[in-house]
C-alpha cells in the first residue's frame, strides 16, 4: 500500500500530471465608429515555477507588410495590466514585428497556482474594408504560445446602429495557416458576436475570428489618409524617390555638361578606311571601350596581312599559327603579336589551357589602344561616376537602416553583397548565351545544341539570381529592390552616356560612320555611290577586318557572295590563303563571317579565363490569421 502510494506522489508530481497551462483565455473587443479597437483579454493561467516564474509575457504584433512589401504599421497603447485585479508591474521590449509585454516584477517570483492577468490596449488600423462590407479579422489568443490552451472565446461589440441580422460571423482553429473549426459562434439579441472554442488548444493553436457587417457604419479611412499612412509607415520611400530623383539630376547636369556628343553633320561613304587607323582602333574609338570583338577584328587583320594563318578544326577549336612573314603590323597588333608567340612560339590554341598567354595578349592591346587612342578621341569622364555610386550606397544605407529590425537589414546587406558577386555570374553567363545564339543563327544545327545545353546549365544560376532579388524583396520590400535596381541602372546608363568624342575624335567618327556606310550597304543601293571599287576577292579581305570591327560582317558578306562563288581557278571555288577549317563556303559567307566575328569572339572570351491585404471571411481566413496575434509565455 505503501509502494502504491509513492507511485501515485510520483506521478502526480509528474509535468504530464501538474503542467502550466492557460485555462481560460478570453477577449472583450470593442469596436468604435473611428475604426480603432478597444481590447481587453483576461489570461487565466496555472503556473508551476516551470516557465512562469514572475508571471507571463504577450506578444502583440504592430508591424506587417503588404502584398508588395511595403510597411504597414498598426498603433498599439497599451492602457492597464493587472494580476488578479489589482495594478501590476510590466515592461516592454521591441520585438523585430512588435512588442513584448512582460507581466510581473523582475524581483518577485511567484508562488504556485492559478492567476489571472488582464491586459488592456487600443489599437488602429485592423478593420478591412471591402467593396459590399467591413469586417474584423482577428487573431484573439495568437499562434505562439508555449501553453495549450483550455478554453479560449472572445466578444465582439458593434458601433450603435448595426442591424443584428446583418452580422456574420466565422471563426477558425488550429495551428497557424489551419482552418479547423472547433468553436462555436453567434450573434445575441444586442447585436453582440460571441465566439468560443469546443476543445482545448494545444501549444502554438489558436483561436480567430471573423465578424464582418454592412458598410456605412465605421468612417472609412480616404485615401488620403492611406497615403499619410503609407508615407509614415514606409519614410523610405520618400527618401528614396527624392535619391532617385537627386541621381537623374546629377546625372544629366554632368551628360550636359561634359557628355554630350557633338553633331557629326554631313556622312560622306568612303571607299577607303581613314589613312593610318586600323580595324581594332576604329572599333576601340567608335565604342570608345575596348572588347573581346575589339581584339578579334585585330586577329583577323593581321591573318589577312600574313601574319598568321587562324585553323579551325571540326570542334569549332580555333588555333593561330604565325606563317614566318613580316608584314607591316600596327602598334596593338604588334602588342598582341608579341604577347602571344614571344620569340619562339609559332602557335598557339584558342583553349582555356593557355588563358594566361590570352590574357596577357588581351590587356597588352588594350593598354596600346588606350595609350594611343583614349583621352586623344574621347574621354570616359569616368570620375564624375563616384559622386553617382556614393548617392546609390547612401540610399542603400538608409534603405537597410529603415529596414527595422537588426534580423532584416543584416538579412538585407548579405543578400546584396551575395547578389553582388552572383550577379557577375549571371552576367557572364548572359553575354556567353547571347553570343552562342548569335552564332547559332548562320551555323549549322549542332550550335543550337549548344545553345540548349548552355541555357540548361545557365538556368540554375538565372534562377539563383530571382531568388536572391526577391528574398532581398522579402526582408525589406519590394520598393527598396525596386529603388536599388534603379539606381544600379542608371549609373550603368549614365557611364556610358557620360563618354563623348573630342573634337579630334569627332573628326575621325565622321570618317569612319562614312567608311560603314559603304561597307554596310545593300547590293542593290550600291549604284547610287559613284565609282565604287570593283568587288573583287582580294577588296573581301581587305575590308573584311574592318566590317567585323564596324559590326556589319553580314551585310558586306552579302554583298559577295556571288563573286567569290565563281572566283575560284581550275574550277575550284575561292578559298582564302589565311583561314583553313569547317566554316568556309563560299556560297555561305555570312556563315563564315560570323564565324570569324562572334565566334572567334567568344573563343578569345572564354580562352581568356580560367578554368573552371486578404480577407478572412467566405472560408479564405485561416487560423493565425489577421489582425492582433502575437502570443506569449512565462518568464
């Protein structure tokens, strides 16, 4: 008997038999005709010691967002907290979507037993108006607590006026998202929604409801007090707007200033590129930059020179093979020749293997183009791009420190910096799609495979920069990703804009516009030019350097395919000395010609580099949902 009664002490003394708990937990909710809530929840809870040492905490919900993101932000005042009807002492704390009330003196700690807290507050802003009525939905104990919950019910007091047949109510329980329905609902004789739940809640369940009415009977709020709240609640905005608006006007007081392009006047065709320029400079001064297209159209010209013969073999591998001539070479050229092959190489492949050799030939001429050619033809005013990067990181800063809590804008500054490096990715990856499609638009079926599998191994990475962008909408909103991507955008825009020609590069673009006029003429509007020069293969090769620095291979391709597909002796068709592999036809010359621009381009490139708001009524609601919210436990 003896032993049987210690088990029973046991288990009785057991958390499974004397848990804390809440055992009643209801809400008075006062509706005023002004739209602001008057709420006073009584919290009837057991405490043990365990969690409840000094007495509980509730967590209320201000700050949401909504389906754009932006901050919505509700008022929260909170009037009196009391322990068993008398005055208790409390504290607040910011929490990173509200407030945490802790109940209870931080030196007391409280016996043993059943208390019952009450917890009185006005708060705004969380009625929903629709377009044939009003409704509150309404969070009453929250999905947070660390307790079950025995009883949970709330009452819902109308403005004067509301007619009783009028009101609908609903409700919803379980866990947040759930729609289970163990609660009981109705509407008394005053007009009054009485809700109360069927069966206990278990830890992190509770209890919402929905109570909805005809329209006309709580002041809707105007738009401009929407606007009011929305610029109160997102201040951002406003201070991202005027950045976005002090930027532009940066921006184009400088382009006015020093970026406008003069006026080329009067284009004249030339039949001659202008004396002394070669197909790489034209193209560094037109563009006034320098690419990989830059350095093939130099590569190319110095095959037609004689220089050095390119081969392409069947797997589109390009290698360059200096022939043992001297021809006259410019100065990148030259660069370029003696970076590549030194003075004992003969050859070299186009492959990733030997990026460090491409490399070197890539930065030499550029770093001839600029000595020569930049400042002297055009300046970047580059530096007027900082004042421009230091507005953007300003309004990045203030973007993050609006964030609120310290969670989000950590959240946020890591996704820019990791969206910063995965976006260089991404880019890369882009131009190399973009070039392959290019390709693949003259070349045979087999580029569209590459094509294919470039855009499937490229698609990860595209879809890694989506969620990046709208993780980084999530933590702050959207308008700050929208802002953020403006401002990106517009530096980009404006450091382009920003180049203009001297007057000397001026000059030099008039000719050159005028030798692209020639080069990219139709066949059929070529009488109206007097006294071009005959087409002859030997004028093909001399100018096709040039037509692949100007961008318009195609067009002066065209224009020979038909000499160059009877130019052959001994009834062979022409083929050039300087070129030898798969891409030649010379009833296809387009095909060949994007082969030595854009393929050979994204050979170079890829060589270059090393390896490797909603309702809750009609059943859309859902436990959790709402208004109010929040939770609560012990401390």
């Amino acid at each position: 008997m003896l032993q049987l009664g210690l088990l029973l002490l046991l288990a009785l003394s057991n958390p499974g038999f004397a848990r804390e708990r809440i055992l009643d937990y209801f809400s008075d909710i006062q509706v005023a005709g002004d739209g602001s809530l008057l709420v006073e929840e009584q919290i009837e809870v057991e405490a043990e010691g365990n969690k409840i040492k000094r007495g509980i905490f509730r967590d209320f919900p201000t700050e949401y967002k909504d389906r754009l993101g932006n901050r919505y932000r509700v008022d929260f005042e909170l009037l009196e907290v009391r322990r068993d009807g008398h005055s208790e002492p409390y504290h607040t704390e910011d929490q990173s979507n509200g407030i945490r009330i802790y109940v209870g003196n931080k030196n007391v700690i409280l016996q043993p037993g059943v208390y019952r807290y009450t917890l009185r507050y006005r708060t705004n802003r969380q009625l929903g108006f629709f377009a044939d009525h009003d409704e509150l939905y309404w969070n009453v104990t929250g999905n947070g607590w660390d307790f079950p919950i025995e009883r949970a019910g709330a009452r819902v007091t109308l403005p004067p006026g509301v007619p009783t047949d009028a009101i609908r109510v609903e409700g919803y329980t379980g866990a947040q998202g759930g729609q289970d329905q163990q609660y009981n609902a109705r509407v008394d004789g005053n007009g009054t929604a009485l809700f109360e739940t069927t069966a206990p809640l278990p830890p992190r369940h509770g209890l919402t409801l929905v109570t909805s009415w005809p329209k006309g009977h709580v002041t809707e709020p105007d738009a401009q007090q929407h606007l009011n709240w929305f610029l109160s609640d997102n201040q951002g905005v406003l201070i991202a707007g005027g950045g976005i608006l002090l930027l532009l006007g940066y921006f184009t007081v400088v382009w006015y200033r020093v970026g406008r392009d003069p006026e080329l006047g009067v284009i004249i065709p030339l039949y001659t590129p202008p004396k002394g320029y070669s197909p790489a400079s034209m193209r560094f001064v037109r563009r006034m930059g320098y690419d990989h297209q830059t350095f093939a159209a130099a590569v190319v010209n110095m095959a037609v020179k004689g220089y050095l013969k390119i081969k392409e073999d069947k797997a589109g591998k390009f290698t360059l093979e200096k022939t043992g001539k001297s021809p006259t070479l410019a100065p990148g050229e030259g660069a370029i020749a003696s970076a590549l092959f030194g003075t004992s190489d003969h050859k070299i492949k186009l492959h990733h293997t030997n990026h460090k050799k491409i490399a070197k030939a890539l930065e030499a001429h550029k770093n001839s183009l600029q000595r020569d050619y930049e400042k002297r033809y055009f300046v970047t005013n580059s530096s007027f791009i900082i004042p421009g990067v230091l507005i953007t990181l300003a309004l990045l800063g203030i973007g993050l420190w609006g964030a609120g809590s310290e969670e989000k804008w950590m959240l946020g500054a890591f996704i820019i910096v990791w969206l910063s490096i995965w976006s260089m990715g991404v880019f890369t990856l882009s131009v190399h799609l973009y070039r392959a499609w290019r390709d693949a638009r003259s070349s045979s079926i087999g580029s569209y495979t590459t094509v294919v599998s470039s855009a499937l191994f490229a698609l990860p990475f595209f879809a890694g920069e989506v969620a990046g962008i709208i993780i980084l909408t999530e933590a702050i909103s959207l308008p700050f990703t929208l802002t953020l991507l403006l401002a990106i955008a517009i530096n980009v825009m404006f450091y382009e804009w920003l180049k203009a020609p001297t007057l000397a590069g001026q000059r030099l673009l008039q000719q050159v516009e005028g030798f692209r006029q020639y080069l990219s003429v139709a066949e059929q509007d070529e009488l109206n030019f007097k006294h071009p020069p005959d087409k002859t293969p030997e004028l093909f090769e001399a100018y096709l350097p040039y037509a692949l620095a100007l961008g318009v291979e195609q067009q002066w391709a065209e224009r020979f395919s038909q000499v160059l597909a009877g130019a052959g002796q001994d009834g062979h068709s022409y083929h050039p000395g300087w070129y030898s592999g798969k891409s030649w036809n010379s009833h296809n010359l387009t095909g060949f010609t994007s082969t030595m621009g854009s393929a050979m381009g994204s050979a170079i490139s890829s060589s270059s580099s090393p390896p490797g708001s909603s309702s809750g009524s009609g059943g859309g609601g859902s436990s959790g949902g709402g208004g109010g919210g929040g939770g609560g436990g012990g401390w």
